[in-house]
C-alpha cells in the first residue's frame, strides 16, 4: 500500500475532494502509481489528511466511475491496469516537445501566415454587439442549408464588383473553410469523376478529391499554368486551378490560357473547372485580373472565394459559386445538408463587408503586405547571383530557384534551419516524391506574419549562410 503524499490547500477555493481526485488521478496517468497497487483506506486517508471521511469516499467514486480505480469487496482501492494512460501521456510529452520544436525558430517564412496586427478588432467586436442585440432569439434559428440569403446577396455584389463574378443568391453556398466545400462538391458532381490538378499544388485539395473516390491526373505547369496538352490527354472531366495566382508556383495565368481552358470545358458536357480563387486580393502589378467565372458564357465554372486568407484563419467562412446547371444536383445530392458555418457569423461578416468596413481593410492590407513585399525584394538584390526571383507580382510569398545545379533544397532548409530560420522547399507541394525532383533547388519566402524589422533580421541571416 502506498502512503499518499498529498498535500491539501484550504484556502484555493477548490474543493478538497477535487484536490485528491486530481493528485491521484496525475501519480496513475505518470506512472508513480502501478497496476494493481491498493491505495489507503477512505478512513486511514481521511485520518491522514485530518479531514471528513465522506470528502474521501466522494474523491475515490469519482476515480471509479472514471476507471482509474477499481473497488473490491472486503479488500480496498486498486489500481487500474494503466499501461494505455502512461503510453498516451508520453505521447503528448513528445508532442508538446515538438511544438515547441516547432516554435523555437527565429522567424518563420511560411507561405500561409497572415498579418493580425491591422486588424480592426474593435469595429468586429461593436459589429458582434450589435448583431446579438438586433437579432434576438431569431438569429439562434436554424438557417438556410446555403447560408442566409442576406449574406449571399452580400457576397454576390462583392464578387461582381471587385472579381466580375456573374451569379445570383441562389447559386452561392456558405461553408466552413474550403475544405468542407470541397468535399459537399464531391457529393453534388457525384461519382466517377475524373480531376485534372496542376502539379505542385494545394495538396489538401488533391487529398479530398482521392478520398471521395476520384480518379486523378496531375498536369504539369508551364509559364502560363496548367498544361493544355497534358489535359487534353488525361481524360479528365474536371480541371481544378487557382488561375489569379496558382499556389504555391505563383504564376498569374495569362487571358489566352484562361480561354483555351474555357474551350475545353465547353467541348463536353459534363466538364468544369474549378476556380479557387483564394487570395486575389493581394496583386502588386496592375490592377486585380478578372475572374475566370466572369468570362464563362457556358456556366462551366465553379467559383470558390475565402475570408480566411484575406481577415482571418479563425472565421473559417468560405463561400462556392455553382453553375446553375448544378443546382439541381445540389438539391438532390447535398441540400438536405445543414450549413456549417454560424448564422452569428454570418450575420456580423454580412455587416462587415456590406458597411464598407472589408473594403476599407483589404486597402489597408494591399499598403501593409505592398511594404513588405517591397522590403523582401530589396533584401533579396544581393542573392541574384546566386538565386532567380519569381512569384513576386501576387500573393503572399516569393520564390527562390538556386541558379546552381549541385544545391538541394535539403541542404538550404537545413542551413537555414540551424541558423533558427525556418524556409519552404517547393518539393512540399508535388503529389509525389518522384514528381518533386528538379535540378535546381526552389525555396518558398513568405512575409505576411513577418515585421519588416525581422524581414531584415531573416534575409540578413540567410544571405550569411546561403551567400
């Protein structure tokens, strides 16, 4: 029998059965209490900690209940068999030992960070007071499976003002993030489908469509983004691409490309294209490219927009045009799905865009990522001997090509990670190993997450180990 060592804090404010319950409960689940070792009688614990002895029973039920304890008739306490418990908590030892592994970089360059500093923190927070005061009871009620009208009304003179995307309420669906989109779209084509998907790409993407049972083909990328004779080839029924900025190669497709795919989508009918569009906003050249959608005449474009790239990864809204050919497959395959994203938040992003308040960020944003994007490129001038610059007229990230045949990515991600920096290589993004092989090593810049103090600070750095 082992002589607990628990120590009682009358003063905490937590009750003292809790106190017991919790210390015994952290010895098994660390392994200092072992299987089947009896643990002290309620009455001599109680005597011991000079407390009621009802305060111990009520701490040993709560173990028993929970399986950490068992009770034996006539013999005492045991303890459980807890070999499962101690493995889970090395698990989660190692775990938190790997993010804070994750965490101990000095910066962190990824492609997918986002700026929060900016963010307009108090308008959200009024917009959300607001909403919970004016709606009442009404907006706890279950909504529209697309999501309420008035926000897709919302989101449909947005995309057409600033993407001249052409579509009417009925045809946009609300979801939480694109990959449940993603994946109700898989339910609404139905199966036996074949997708096309340029190749490096947003894996995710091709993960989901695998999962659903798709056939897939992966097309190689030339400069002006997916390859026409590749696809034509492939047999695939459906091309998904990301032409307004293709992720994470950067390359802005060109008109002449855009309508070639148009063609071929108009050539059969039951071909589209997916257009994820899914960070547009941010185009350093020019003014913004219309979208692909609004030069389909045909309705053979499935167009998907996103505010988590743009505000926030937390709001996890996205939004998908469907054709209206579609529609009714939508009805009979998926519409008896409910929306996944809160009607609350529907609400207070509905206020925030239509009040002019997304407007006025997203310029605030284009100035802010403008100045960075301008500060990563002048660090960068002393690496175009070494390096080619790409990927720098959109998006939130460059591209590095080593100009020297004999470097790997390997070797650049693991100099740079020694030094406390952490880098992307482009292999990250084929489908497969074998496809990731390229002569000349390509490392991913991000610098959304990054102050242009610690932009310098980073380039400094590598231009010391990489120069």
């Amino acid at each position: 029998m082992n002589e607990l060592a628990i120590t009682l804090d009358m003063e905490s404010g937590v009750y003292l059965y809790e106190q017991i319950y919790q210390y015994i409960k952290n010895e098994i689940v660390e392994g200092k209490l072992s299987s089947k070792e009896r643990l002290p009688s309620t009455r001599a614990l109680a005597e011991h900690l000079q407390i009621a002895r009802s305060t111990v029973e009520l701490a040993y039920e709560q173990l028993v209940s929970e399986g950490y304890i068992e009770a034996k008739p006539y013999k005492g306490y045991f303890i459980c068999p807890v070999g499962e418990l101690y493995h889970l908590k090395k698990e989660q030892s190692v775990k938190r030992e790997e993010i804070k592994k994750e965490n101990s970089y000095l910066f962190d360059l990824s492609p997918n960070g986002i700026e929060m500093k900016a963010f307009p923190f108090s308008t959200w927070r009024r917009i959300s007071k607001n909403v919970l005061a004016e709606h009442q009871k009404d907006i706890f009620e279950p909504g529209h499976p697309k999501g309420d009208f008035e926000f897709r009304d919302t989101i449909c003179r947005y995309v057409y003002s600033f993407r001249g995307v052409n579509c009417e309420p009925e045809q946009i669906i609300i979801g939480a993030g694109n990959d449940y989109l993603l994946v109700l779209l898989g339910k609404i084509l139905g199966e036996h489908q074949r997708v096309a998907m340029e190749n490096p790409t947003y894996k995710r993407a091709y993960r989901i469509f695998s999962s659903a049972g798709y056939e897939m083909s992966t097309m190689p990328i030339d400069k002006n983004g997916m390859s026409m004779e590749h696809l034509r080839n492939s047999q695939a029924n459906i091309a998904y691409i990301m032409p307004s900025h293709q992720f994470p190669t950067g390359v802005v497709m060109p008109i002449g490309r855009r309508m070639e795919l148009l063609k071929w989508a108009e050539e059969a009918e039951n071909r589209y294209l997916i257009e994820d569009d899914y960070d547009s906003e941010f185009r350093y050249k020019g003014k913004p490219i219309q979208a692909l959608q609004a030069w389909d005449k045909k309705e053979k474009v499935i167009y998907m927009g996103t505010f988590s790239k743009s505000i926030a990864p937390a709001i996890r809204v996205s939004f998908m045009v469907l054709p209206k050919p579609l529609l009714e497959q939508y009805e009979r395959n998926a519409g008896f799905l409910s929306s996944t994203v809160s009607r609350i938040d529907q609400a207070i992003l509905n206020e925030f865009i239509g009040a002019g308040h997304y407007e006025r960020y997203l310029n605030k944003m284009r100035k802010i990522y403008r100045t960075k994007h301008d500060c990563l490129l002048e660090c960068l001038r002393p690496f175009k001997n070494k390096f080619h610059i790409s990927g720098e007229n959109a998006g939130l990230h460059i591209i590095l090509t080593s100009r020297e045949k004999g470097t790997s990515e390997e070797q650049l991600a693991n100099t740079a990670e020694d030094a406390g920096i952490k880098v992307y290589g482009m292999s990250n993004y084929f489908v497969e190993e074998k496809d990731a092989k390229d002569e000349y090593a390509k490392i991913l810049l991000g610098y959304a997450s990054l102050s242009e103090e610690e932009i310098r600070n980073a380039l400094l750095i590598l231009q010391k180990i990489w120069l």
